[in-house]
C-alpha cells in the first residue's frame, strides 16, 4: 500500500519490518535487534556502522527497492568517504535514512559479535604429490659463439637436470627472468606447475637458492560462508585457516533465491559474480597475512563448491541451473589462472584447479567430499550428509554410489529462526531440558559453563547471550520433543498441557521461553511454532534426499553415517535422530567428518592423483534429481513428523523414549473431542 510506512529486510539475520519514513539505518536495525556495530553513538565518526544496500526486484520479500528508498549522501559521509574512503556501494548506517522499501546488508565487519566460520582444517594426513613444485637448476651463460636466448637456456637447463621438458613460461615471469639469473650468478629456483595434462608451466623464479616456501590455497566456497586454508606445498600443513560470509546472501539466502535474483536483473549475475570475487581475495589477503606469507608465494588454489557458486565464481549465468533440466555450462573439472578471477591476493601467474561438477545440483562440494570419504571403498551402508543451506548426499558402498543435494534452506544456520544468528560469541549452542521441571539450562558459543552453573553470568558478561545458533536450536527443539513439550506432529503445548509457565502465548499458538533475558545486553530467546516449522522443513528435505538414494540403492536400513560441514560437524547425533533428520541408525555408528569438503580440496591441493581419482570416480556417480523426482514430496510430507510418520526408529527408542502427547490450538481441548464436535 502507498501509505504504508517503509518495509525493511536486514540480511543475513533476516530480521524485518516496517519503520517510519526518516528513519536511519542504525536506529532501524536497533530497533528490529539487527547486529549492527557503532561506537561514535550515531555521530558519522568511527565508521562502524557500514551496510550494504540492495536494489531491485525481491519477489522473496514481495518489494522492489529503488535507489530512491535511502536518502541521498549528507556531508558527513562525503566528508568521511573524502578522508578515510568509503567501500564503493557502502553507507553509513547512521546517516542513511530509509525512504522507501529496501535490503540492507551487514557485512560481517560492521557486526558487532563478529562471526566463528567454524569450518578449520581437518589435520588428517595428506598424501604429497603436488602439482606445483621447486627446482633449483644452474643454467649456462651466454656465449657469442652460441648464440641463445636466457629462457632457452632455462628450459634446457631443467630438461636436463630434472627431466621436465618443453616448460612453458608466463610474461610476468619473463620479465624478471634476466634479471634474476644475473642476481643468482647463473643460478635460480623455479616453481614449476605440472598436472600431468598441460604442459609444463613456470610460475615464479627466484635468484638462487629459495626454500622460504610456496603455499596453495584450498577453499570451500559454500551459500552461505566460505572458508580458505594456506597450506604448504612441501607438507601439506596448514599455515592459516579463516572464513567469511559468502556476501552473496544479500542476494537471497538459498541457490534457488540468487537464480531468481540473477533472472529478475539484468546484470545480477555480474553483481554477485564480482561479490563473491571481492570476498575471495580479502579472504585470502587475510590467511596471508596471519601467516606471514608473500603473496608471490601463493602458487595454487583448489575451490570446491556448488554448481550455481561454481557458474557465479567464473562469471558464467546460472539462469540454466534454476529449470529442468538443470544444465552445467560444464561438469569437467577446470584449470585456469588466477587473473580469469581477478584476484590480486596471490601471485599472477597462479593456478587455480576447480574439482568436476557431479549434476546440476550436486557440485564439486560433494565431489570433494566423496574424495575424503571414499563411499566407494565402504564395505558397509554408507551414508555421507554435508549438511548446509544445501545439502549434498551420498549414499553406497564399493558396488555402487547415489549422490543428491537437497534444499533444506538457512534454518540450519540460524536463519529463518526468530532469535536466530550464525554461530557468534554469546549464541546459544547446546540446550538441555530437564523433563520433570520443564527449565532449561544453555552453553553460548565462546563459553565452557552451562546457563545454570555459578560464573555463568560473569563468563558471557561481555558478550551477553545474544541470540540461538543452528545447533542450538536442533538441540532446543530435540530436548522440547524428548521432554513432551512438543508433540510429535510439531505442535507446541499450552502452559496447562505442558504443565510450565514457560509456554508463552504467542498469536495462535505457543513458544518456549528459554530465556529471559535482561536489562544488561542479553536478548530474550523464545522457540516459536515458526521456529518448529522451519526446521521440520529443512529436516524433511534432508531426510526425503536420503530416503530416496537408499530407496534407488535397494537398501532398507544404514550400517553407518557421516555428518560432514562446518554445521554438520557441530551436530548432536541423538538430537539428529530425535528430530529425524538423519534415518534410524546405531547412535555408535553416526559420525561426524568435520569439514569433508575442505578436506577433499585439500587433498586434491595436495596431490595431482587425486585430482586424477576423483576425475575418475565422478564419472560412475550415480545421480538423483529431487526436484523432479515424483517420490520426493511423499518422503517429505511423511518426514515432516518428529521423528517420522511412518518410518520406525528403533534404533532410537532404544536409547530415548519420546512421550506421546497430542496438543491441538484449543488449550486443554483433546483430538478426539475436537473431532466429535466437528
């Protein structure tokens, strides 16, 4: 309506609503409990409060911002962007007015509870075979009688003594090739690029003797964060390890929603493509720097991801991915250089190697995490889930493996959660809830004690309890279902079916207050029904990809399950179960692979043949497309119960049972009644 007052979406939080036109940015975002730094209390002084805005067309939030919905530059941004800079497309919080409907962006340094990307490197042992490599040769002067030219020289030089023949050199290394031969009296190390399919490449020389080191890089570009590993190209170890929000999420927070962004604007693709672009090289400037490494001396980098992260990173329309049949611009595996993405954060000669897409939606994220998990070579029922804002799923044995990716969405970070936020210092994430007394108690991220321990409220003093995390709220949800606070359809008791004042009227239904909260910085968090729902849909869809691939193998049951990414490695397997996000299993059985899909780009960084394998492997791969697969929705709609309508759990019932009670909107008022009456 034209006389309503302005409509707001924060991304990521996904926090909204409506304020009065006038209204700045910050006071907004404070307003709708946005996390939004400001030390200068408003005043256009320390640059804190930085957001991104977005325009155009947003049929997800049902508004289209114009670049009229904030007011125009005032004099303390000039002034601020005249003597400090302002990041282009940025503004001031503080000093932006909200006009009309608009997305606003936090980027993560703007936050005021910085972000934990938990995605580390998993310190497994790698096999070294690298495909970038030193070579220290001595190479002949010039000599008038035989005239040649220094490269020749170099070339024949590393035939000869190491054997490499035909080596091919890049201009900028040319251009010092003199010099350096010269400063090395005839001597020079040569890091030489060699995969085994191109020819024979120099990457970087220097003047005699070099063993400082080089690095490569393997990055796991997901929807939602990405994460970037500095390792040694002489061991494999990892120097430096750090993550981002992928700052594509302004865009829409699930692959299906950046589609539909990248067709409603003609140069949305390009938009998110030069995003995601920024963010890798700031990212990799930042592992650098922690580790105290050249940027001359980063000669690799391995990038896994999904098919539509795959077509955005390389500047290709991701517009065929959102419609039957799913088309890959290309599912091979790609070779190229650093300058095609335009990153300045690593030498200019670099090579960059992306694993093979496996389907449409299922990228070379699962490709590298079948690399570290090998389902090919189980002797059991394996079943490897990569759980994020989409999931990717793998199911077989050494006779044959199925892989799927199911759109679970961002519930399971925290988004579309009511006190949701990813996972921060001052984030709830373990929640248990004593089944007797109905009262919770709670761990925060960055914390050892429990909520009811003595030190509690000291520990969190200087973050406060700020909001829940993903695996905060499968917990919350589990421990409501185990201890009969929820019924098994998803519905949240009444205060008298439930017998605790900690059920909340809330509209229609109900929610659970697990905690207060205060007047010293900490927010209230409730579970709301929304919550609840949110999550069944996310769980449903994982379990419905999981169902199907066991459906398609002709198998009845798992013999063991790996919950890998950097969620999936924080997730309690009882908690899981109870929720029925994973199928029924020996609770000994389920495991977690932390971060898989780094771990696969770091051995595919690590060694040429396993590039080669998984090239290999890819190609058996036996792809299921849920989308278009008529069995799919049954799965879901039986999926949605808690655990599950029509599977049995009895590997769970075995360590937990579940009460069964059955509450309806009517407080008190049992099904059965409510039928007669009707």
């Amino acid at each position: 309506m034209a006389d309503q007052d302005p409509y707001v979406v924060f991304t990521p939080s996904g926090k909204r609503g409506r304020v009065p036109a006038g209204t700045p940015v910050l006071q907004a975002a404070r307003r709708f409990g946005v996390d939004l730094d400001s030390v200068c209390g408003g005043r256009g002084i320390c640059s804190r409060c930085q957001v991104e805005p977005s325009f155009g067309p947003f049929p997800k939030h049902g508004i289209t911002a114009l670049h009229e919905s904030l007011s125009a530059w005032n004099s303390v941004e000039e002034r601020y962007d005249r003597i400090r800079g302002l990041k282009s497309g940025r503004r001031l919080g503080c000093q932006a007015r909200i006009q009309g409907d608009v997305v606003i962006d936090v980027p993560s340094e703007s936050q005021v509870h910085k972000q934990v990307v938990r995605k580390s490197a998993d310190e497994r042992p790698v096999e070294m075979d690298p495909a970038v490599r030193l070579h220290f040769v001595e190479v002949s002067q010039p000599d008038m009688h035989h005239p040649s030219g220094d490269l020749e020289r170099v070339q024949e030089a590393l035939a000869r003594q190491w054997g490499i023949d035909d080596a091919e050199i890049d201009i900028p290394v040319l251009r010092s090739l003199q010099k350096l031969l010269r400063q090395g009296d005839w001597q020079i190390t040569l890091a030489v690029h060699r995969d085994g399919i191109s020819p024979p490449r120099i990457l970087a020389a220097w003047p005699g003797f070099f063993d400082a080191g080089i690095y490569g890089l393997a990055i796991d570009l997901g929807s939602t964060t990405i994460a970037a590993h500095l390792c040694s190209l002489s061991d494999g170890s990892v120097a430096a390890s750090s993550g981002i929000m992928n700052p594509q999420i302004r865009f829409g927070e699930d692959l299906m929603s950046r589609v539909s962004y990248a067709m409603m604007n003609p140069a949305g693709s390009d938009e998110m493509t030069i995003a995601v672009r920024e963010a890798l090289d700031s990212l990799i400037t930042a592992v650098a720097s922690e580790a105290g490494i050249d940027r001359q001396q980063i000669l690799e980098a391995v990038i896994v991801c999904n098919p539509v992260m795959h077509h955005l990173l390389l500047g290709i329309d991701p517009v065929e991915l959102g419609q039957a049949p799913f088309a890959l611009a290309t599912a091979a595996a790609l070779s190229t250089d650093a300058k095609s993405l335009g990153w300045a954060a690593v030498a200019e000669t670099a090579r960059i190697y992306l694993l093979p897409c496996i389907a449409g939606h299922v990228g070379a994220d699962c490709a590298a995490v079948i690399l570290s998990e090998q389902p090919q070579k189980s002797q059991e029922k394996l079943l490897v889930v990569d759980v994020g804002t989409n999931a990717e799923i793998v199911f077989g044995d050494h006779t044959r493996v199925l892989a799927c990716s199911s759109p679970t969405g961002p519930a399971f970070e925290g988004a579309q959660i009511s006190a949701g936020q990813r996972a921060a210092p001052g984030a709830i994430e373990r929640v248990e809830i004593d089944a007797r007394t109905k009262e919770p108690r709670f761990k925060v991220v960055g914390g050892e004690l429990w909520s009811d321990a003595e030190g509690f409220a000291a520990e969190v003093a200087a973050s406060g309890v700020t909001g829940i995390c993903g695996s905060g709220i499968i917990e919350a949800i589990a421990e409501m279902r185990k201890a009969g606070l929820l019924d098994a359809s998803g519905l949240i008791g009444s205060p008298r079916q439930t017998g605790t004042e900690r059920m909340q009227a809330d509209g229609r239904t109900f929610s659970y207050l697990l905690h207060a909260g205060s007047d010293e910085g900490d927010v209230a968090v409730c579970v709301t029904q929304g919550d609840v729902r949110a999550v069944q849909l996310a769980k449903s869809a994982l379990y419905a990809g999981a169902k199907l691939l066991m459906e398609e193998f002709g198998a009845g049951s798992v013999d063991r399950i790996i919950l890998a990414g950097a969620f999936g490695s924080h997730i309690s397997p009882l908690h899981a179960m109870i929720l029925g996000m994973i199928p029924d299993c020996r609770l000994d059985c389920v495991s977690s692979a932390g971060n898989a899909a780094g771990t696969g780009a770091r051995m595919a960084l690590c060694s040429v043949s396993a590039r080669r394998e998984i090239e290999r492997v890819v190609g058996g791969i036996e792809k299921i497309e849920t989308a278009v697969e008529p069995k799919f929705q049954e799965h879901f709609v039986n999926a949605n119960a808690l655990p599950h309508s029509v599977d049995e759990f009895q590997q769970l019932a075995r360590e937990v049972t579940l009460p069964s009670p059955m509450f309806n909107r009517a407080d008190g008022e049992s099904s059965s009644r409510r039928r007669r009456r009707r």
